[in-house]
C-alpha cells in the first residue's frame, strides 16, 4: 500500500513536471517565435555614436520660396570648372557644387568602410556630427575634437586583388602567390585593382581600374583599361540630408566581371537615389567625377552608364538633360522620373485601405486577384507579403486585421511604407542620426528635397505635385463591367486625397518607430489621408500648378528626348510583386517615340532572374558605340548593329525571341508579339482611371460630367451614370479628368529647342527626328468646336460623342 501511494505520488509528480514543462517549452516556443517574427521586421536604426548635433544658423528657417522658373537643363549652358582637378592624394575634394545650388543643412556623413576614417573638422560651433581623437591604436575615444558639417574625407588609394583561393577579395598586402590571372588588351595581367575614394560636393566618390604596369598610387597607368568607362548609378528612395556610405563591394564586387574585362568603373554616392534625388546634384557631381578620372587616366573612348531603378532613372534624364556626360546607357529596372512613380505609387494606399476596411464586407475583395480591375497593378493569390506577420500579431489588438485577405498586390509587397518616406514631413527611418531638435525642424519629403524647383508654399513647406482632382478610380473595370456603378461611386466617394504637411500626423508603421506593441498600428497611414462616405464624400488633393511647371522646367521629368543607345534591362518579376515592374520600360519607350517620332535607340532586354544579361548587352553597346565613332556621319540609328533588337531571354539565358514586334501588345494597340506573351505586362490605377501608358499627366484637365457623358467615357455604363448624375456631382464636383487633354502643369512653350547636333564619344552626331512634334506629340482633343453639353435626367437620355 505504501509503495503504491508512493508509486502513485511519483506518477502525480511526474505528470506535473511533465505538464509544467511542456507548459515551459510551449511559452519558450512562443516566446522564440514571437522574437524571430519580430528580429524579422524592419525597423529604424539605433542612434550612432556620432549623430548630427546642430546645423548653421538660418538652415531650417523654410522660408517660402517660388517654384523654378527658369530654362530647362538641357537648354541652359554650365559654368567654368574652377577646381583644379585631380585631387591629389591627401587632399579632399570641392565642397561647394558647380552649379546645383548652395548646400543643405542638416547632412549626415556616412561611413567610408575602405579607409575608415572619419570625416575631416570643419567647424568647432557644434554644426554636423562630432569627430572624435584617436587613441594610440587608431580607435576612436569619446573625446570630441570638433565637427564636420560637410563631411569631406580625404583621397586615398587601396589595391586588392582577387584571390585563386576563394574568389575574394583581398587587400594586396595579404596576397599569397594566390592572385588571380586575367587576359585584357590581349596580354595577361593579375587581377589587382586600384580603388581610389575621395570626396566630390561632399558625396564620396570611388574609382577603380586594373593596375597598370609600373604604376603607383599617386600616378595610374592606363596600360590594362580597355579605354572604355562605366559611369555607376544605383537606386533607392531618398528625401536628401545624407552623403550615404562608401564601400569596396559598391563598386569592386558590384562591377567585377567588368573589371575583369579591362572597364574603369567610376561611381559616387551623389549618384544613388536612396541619397537624394536631385538630377541637377547628380549632374554636377558626375560631371566633375569624370573629370578627376580623365586627369589621372586619360578621356575615355565613351562612357557608358549603368544602374538600377533611381539609377535607370538618371541615366534617362542625363542623357536628356546633359548630352555629353554618357555616351550610352544601360538602364536596369527602369523607370522614366521619380515624379511619374509618386503620381501612381500614392494611389496605392487609398485603394488597398478601401478593400481592406471599407469594403471589408464584400467578400469579392478578400480575392486579391479581383482588385486587378481597380489597381491595374500585378496581384497574387497566394503570396505572403512582408507585412503579414506584422498584420497577424496586430490583429490581436485591431478586427480590421483579423480578416483581410490572402496574397498580395504590388502595392502592399512592393510599395508600403514608401509614401511615407515620400510625402509625410515628420517621418523618415534615419531621423534618430539627428538630435531631436533637428529631426523635428527638418521637414522630411521627396518635395522638400527638391524645394528649389518644387517651390514652398506661405507656411514653409515645400509644393506637392501629386493631384487626383477629377481621377475616377475604376473607370475601365466600370466601362468592362467588372465593378458597378454603385461600387465605383462608394470607391470615389471614400478616397479623397492625401492631407496637407501642416495636417499629417507621425506614421503608426510600428516596426519603424519602434514600438514593442502595436496597439494604434496603420499599415495605410489612414489618418494621414482625406477619407469620406457617398453622403460625404472626401476631398481630393489639388496640386500646386507651379510646382508642377517648375519640376518640369527643371529637367526632373522624363520627355523622351534622348539620342544614345539605350539598352533597357530587366529581370521579369512580376510574379513576385517586385516594384520594378516592366510597364515602366514601355512608359519609357512612349514618351521617346512620342518626342522623336521613332524610338530606334532604345531596346528592351526581359528576362526570367535565373540570367543576367548586362555583359550581353554591353557587348551591344560596345560594338554600337563602335560604329558610331567610326561613322559618325550615319547618326546613333544608322549606325545601330543588326543585332541590337528587342529580345527577351528564358533562364538559361536562351533568346526566346527577337525582332522590332516582338514587344507588341495593348500598350501600343497591336496584336501581342511573342515576348509579351511570354512576359505581359500589368497596368497603374492611373491608367485603369483611363490615363496615358506614358504615365505623365500630373494634374489632369476637368471637364463637366455632361461633357464626359457626351465622349462616351463611361461606354456601355453611361446609361448607368446618367442614372446616378446626382450622387456623381457630389462625387465629382469639379468635374472629371479628360485625359486627352495636356497636362495642366506643363508649360505651354517647348522646353527646349529639337534638331541640331548632339556630341557622343567625341563625335558631331545629328539628332535623329522622324518628325517635328508639337509641345505633346500624340493625338490630342479637337479643340476648335467645343461640344455643346448634354442634359442628363434620372429619365435617361440619348448621348452624342465626339
């Protein structure tokens, strides 16, 4: 009896631990999940030991300031250099740009991982970050000696090479009879780059080619470059206030392959747009960068760009703005402008916020597939975006979240968190590298980085050209019948616009500000937008006409007027709801055919990610470039090699096809060539809402809705409309955009002159137009007999066209 009370006892006491620690283990799991889940979410970086601390007097004062008004780039001329290049080892660079305009406060340095120094003191007066003494070993004490606000660093120069034993690379000194061979100028030669970085207008700068024979640090030798330069751009969204970091794998690693073939790589962080996006900056600082390569090395025999994204994006409008500074570009995940991507991009929100919450009560919706006919954007059914776990621990504090839908659109995947960044002055991810007086007066926007061509208002914030004024969200899914009229009114009535600076509140994106729980998590930044009801509906953005006229005299817009060749590359990754969708390469291609009449200078390279084609498509360029120097006479276009086609690529780097239709589709009302039907191609809200595939009307033109009705916008649901006029008039009480129309906000007087000739690798080229377009070269309204508007009853009544 006793040893069974105790057998008894032992069992009651080992099912206890045994609970207990499954209990543990449970809470353990738990507990390990939930930290993973949350390491997993991005957040906002920790503040640095060396944050900026103050800027100079008067550099946060935002004082109102007109928009732009003067001559576009291209048809202005470019001071005199006056800095004495090269820079000689152990000096820095000039501070003080060329001619983009006096610098701006406040500007956090970044890190040269190369050398890594710190900046060099300019200022006792606590402006900029702190610098610090070194200690008898070169680490840094907490003893501050002064300040840098520009962040200049001094030129240094490294050699590595690339290792036989592991592929790396390595610093010279390290080598172990294991460096690596290669074949350039028909010799061959070790792999040993010269990598030289610096300072130029306060961004850092590298430049890097094969060692030469008998060379030393101070005085390369040409005797290994090809004499053919790449001109490195990369990309990012970015607000400005930051020089960005410097690192042998940005441009080392990045360009190896080319390296390797006898290219010089030049690159500065003036040139990645996560820094800034000013196109005037990134002119000057490229045009001084290649003017410290030509003094150590020797002029090029052309320069040829390469980059992706905001990369593509300034190659784009270099070549537009400033013929000469690339002979060619090779654009990588393209897009024409910043400017065109907010005008779509901030669409997003709205539209997503309205199926997830608004219409959370249409089961329709929570099929992301069916937004399609709204978003025009690529969605997918089953995909785990990159906010799902971030929505799942939400949802035990907010319903909204409990039941939104399965898969993604390429404005949640892609997209989120970016207009933020974009659009609200009290938010960036980098605000604690600023003392928090700092932070708080500094007003952080794509605008406010451009505010000396944007212009600022009377309360100091800088214009905003984002209009939906008159967009009718749905409109091609309401003419298919693929949404009701009742649905397109309750989805126009709820999007407004997106509230003034003075309005918007901080982000509630909690993996951003930092915050353990997410109890007031907004994954839309609703409370920052304009929302309403069809009793009430909400009041849309209405942009600033002169800021709008100012970013386009400025040369911030793409126009399509480019001579080069142009190859524009992409990995086709629609199917992953990547933001560089390949619309954008079309949009492109419009706007050139559009300006000259023809668009023989540019091709679209597509592939599946598994190839990468750009050592293809520089061999292109190279022989292009090629004959032009030899044959000038016969222009970018007569000169082009049978072999520059359109052409797209499976994964084995395979050209499934190749030829001038074979990108054909709907964009261009042909029947669908054989590339795009194997890579087709998505649509923008803006163009659902019937816009131009060029993407470029910021500010459409009202018309009364009577008008609208009389063109046959509505097509087989006008009936419908005419049905609903009333709940339409408060909808749309300015009326509706008539995208036949020009862009309000483009100046009416060409930009700058067309013909003439053009100077590539050296050489007179004549400009190459098929035909003399006007201001906008595509099919515009007949404007000389106005249509007569046509009454509307609930009645119904018989409706004219044009």
């Amino acid at each position: 009896m006793a040893w069974s009370e105790r057998n008894f006892s032992a069992r009651r006491f080992g099912t206890r631990r045994m609970i207990k620690a499954v209990a543990i283990s449970f809470f353990v799991l738990l507990g390990f999940g939930g930290w993973f889940v949350y390491e997993k979410l991005p957040r906002i970086p920790g503040v640095p030991k060396a944050p900026v601390v103050g800027v100079p007097q008067g550099a946060l004062d935002h004082a109102p300031k007109p928009a732009y008004a003067g001559e576009h780039p291209r048809k202005s001329g470019r001071p005199t250099e006056y800095f004495p290049f090269p820079i000689a080892i152990g000096e820095s660079g000039p501070v003080e740009t060329l001619f983009s305009g006096p610098s701006t406060y406040p500007f956090l340095c970044g890190e040269n991982t190369v050398t890594n120094a710190q900046p060099l003191v300019d200022n006792h007066n606590g402006e900029g970050i702190p610098v610090f003494a070194l200690d008898d070993t070169g680490n840094q004490t907490d003893e501050v000696i002064g300040y840098s606000r520009d962040c200049s660093h001094t030129t240094s120069v490294s050699y590595y090479y690339r290792s036989t034993q592991d592929g790396a690379f390595h610093p010279l000194g390290n080598a172990n009879n294991d460096i690596d061979q290669v074949t350039v100028n028909g010799k061959t030669t070790d792999f040993v780059v010269r990598l030289e970085t610096g300072t130029i207008n306060r961004f850092f700068y590298a430049i890097a080619a094969l060692r030469g024979d008998s060379e030393t640090a101070d005085k390369p030798t040409i005797s290994n470059w090809n004499k053919r330069l790449i001109y490195q751009f990369r990309g990012g969204v970015g607000v400005g206030r930051r020089q960005g970091n410097m690192s042998r794998k940005a441009i080392i690693e990045r360009r190896e392959d080319q390296l390797a073939r006898g290219y010089a790589v030049v690159y500065s962080t003036a040139n990645q747009t996560s820094n800034h996006y000013n196109i005037w900056l990134a002119e000057d600082t490229a045009r001084r960068l290649k003017k410290q390569f030509i003094a150590l090395y020797d002029e090029p025999m052309y320069t040829v760009g390469i980059g992706g994204s905001g990369g593509a994006i300034q190659q784009y409008l270099l070549a537009q703005n400033a013929p000469g500074v690339l002979d060619a570009a090779l654009p990588l995940y393209s897009y024409p402008d910043m400017v065109s991507q907010t005008t779509y991009v901030f669409d997003c929100e709205p539209l997503e916020y309205f199926f997830d919450v608004v219409a959370a009560d249409n089961p329709r919706w929570k099929d992301v597939t069916e937004r399609e006919a709204v978003i025009g954007l690529a969605s997918q059914k089953e995909f785990d975006h990159r906010f799902k776990a971030l929505e799942n621990v939400a949802a035990l504090f907010d319903g909204r979240y409990r039941n939104t839908a399965e898969g993604s659109s390429e404005c949640v995947q892609g997209w989120r968190g970016l207009v933020p960044l974009v659009n609200n002055p009290n938010f960036v991810h980098f605000s604690q590298s600023f003392a928090d007086p700092v932070a708080r007066n500094t007003h952080w926007t794509h605008w406010e980085d451009l505010r000396d061509f944007y212009g600022a208002g009377p309360d100091g914030y800088a214009n905003s050209a984002w209009d939906n004024q008159g967009v009718q969200y749905g409109l091609e899914a309401l003419k298919k019948g693929e949404i009701s009229i009742d649905e397109f009114l309750r989805l126009n009535a709820t999007i407004g616009g997106w509230k003034a600076p003075t309005e918007q509140g901080g982000e509630k994106l909690w993996f951003m500000n930092g915050d353990v729980f997410p109890v007031e998590l907004s994954v839309w930044s609703e409370h920052n937008m304009n929302l309403g009801s069809l009793d009430n509906p909400a009041p849309r953005s209405v942009a600033s006409v002169e800021a709008i006229e100012g970013i386009y005299r400025s040369g911030h817009v793409f126009l399509g007027d480019v001579e080069i060749p142009i190859v524009d590359v992409r990995h086709y990754l629609e199917g992953e709801l990547d933001m560089h969708h390949s619309l954008a390469s079309f949009s492109s291609r419009e706007r050139i055919r559009r300006a000259r009449g023809h668009s023989d200078n540019q091709l679209i390279w597509m592939s599946h990610k598994g190839y990468d084609p750009v050592d293809e498509a520089l061999d292109i360029i190279d022989h292009w470039m090629q004959r032009i120097i030899e044959h000038p006479e016969m222009g970018v276009t007569g000169n082009k090699p049978v072999e520059a086609t359109d052409r797209c690529f499976d994964k084995n780097g395979n050209v499934m096809a190749a030829g001038p239709s074979v990108w054909d589709g709907s964009w261009n009302s042909k029947p669908a060539g054989a590339c795009m039907r194997k890579y087709p191609i998505y649509s923008t809200p803006r163009q659902v809402a019937g816009g131009p595939i060029t993407g470029d009307i910021f500010k459409c033109e009202l018309q009364p809705l009577e008008r609208a009705i009389a063109k046959n916008t509505y097509g087989v649901a006008s009936a419908a409309v005419v049905e609903h006029i009333e709940d339409m008039r408060r909808v749309f009480p300015d009326g509706v955009c008539n995208f036949n129309a020009p862009d309000v906000g483009r100046p009416k007087e060409r930009l700058f002159d067309q013909g003439g000739d053009v100077i590539i690798a050296g050489h007179v080229i004549s400009a190459d137009y098929r035909q003399l377009p006007g201001d906008i070269a595509r099919d515009a309204e007949v404007r000389q007999e106005e249509i007569m508007p046509v009454p509307v009853s609930d009645g119904g009544q018989e409706l004219g066209t044009d």
